[in-house]
C-alpha cells in the first residue's frame, strides 16, 4: 500500500504542478517555475526523475498558457516579428516558441539543480564529512548512507 502510494506522488506532483505554473505565468509570476522545480529537488530522490520530472511539468505548464493565449491572441504572430527583429527571418516564429519552452524547462532544472545540491551538502552535513565522497551523488541514492560508509572503512584501515 505504502509503495503505491509512493509510486502515484510524483505524477500527480507533476499533474498538480502544470495548473500552478500556467497560473503563475498567466498572473505574471514567471518564477513560480523556478519554485516549483526547487520543490522536485527537494522531494524527489534520483535526479533523472528529478529533472525529468521538472521538465514535464515546466513545458505542460508554459505549453498550456502559450496554447491558453494562441485562442484569443495571435502568439504565432508575435513570434514572427520577434525572429525577424533578431534576425533569424519572420517565418522562423516557431523557433521563438522553442525557446521560450526551452527557457521555462531552464527556470525549473535551475530550482531542482539548487534544491538537489542543499540536499546534498545537508547529507554531508548529517554524516559528519568535511569532504564529498565521489559516490555521493543523487544516482547513487542516499549520499549520508555513502558518506557513513566512507567513513567506516577509512577507520577500518587505521
């Protein structure tokens, strides 16, 4: 049961995430995003998941407002005059589109980037170790657990 339960937190994380962001973007607070993937660092333990995780909910929720305005407002439009004004041609807007998904999937990895170092530097903290061991890292699951290891067997060696 607890496993299930585990295993249905990170979709609906990401589900419930989307309307936040979208929101957050319609309301002008663009760096909801970052929040949000601050929240995936801090929660969720393997950073393929994390950044995985992240990036769904950064292009649903910034998808869905750019999709939300395209029925009322001419974005497509917009983004033609935004790439012929840097230059890349005024039929190349859906390259502007592509970035600013791309920019949105950046604020997220940023936040889960940061929350996943102070999750790291607070398990070397817990562990005692002044130092990361190269083991440490969100892949290979708890880093105190690896640092305690380390500290074992150098104290096994002396």
């Amino acid at each position: 049961m607890v496993t299930i339960l585990k295993a249905a937190l990170l979709p609906l994380g990401i589900v419930v995430s989307i309307p936040i962001i979208w929101r957050g973007n319609h309301l002008g607070l663009w760096w909801i995003t970052i929040i949000i993937g601050f929240c995936f660092g801090l929660f969720v333990k393997k950073s393929r998941i994390t950044f995985g995780s992240a990036a769904l909910a950064a292009l649903g929720g910034w998808g869905l407002d750019l999709l939300w305005q395209a029925r009322t407002s001419n974005i497509g439009g917009a983004a033609n005059v935004m790439a012929g004004i840097i230059g890349i041609g005024t039929a190349n807007g859906y390259l502007i589109i592509l970035f600013t998904l791309f920019f949105a999937m950046f604020l997220c990895f940023t936040g889960a980037w940061f929350a996943t170092a102070l999750v790291q530097i607070r398990n070397v903290v817990i562990a005692g170790r002044a130092d990361v061991h190269p083991t440490s890292t969100p892949e290979s699951g708890n880093a105190a657990e690896s640092a305690k290891k380390t500290v074992l067997l150098e104290e096994q060696k002396t």
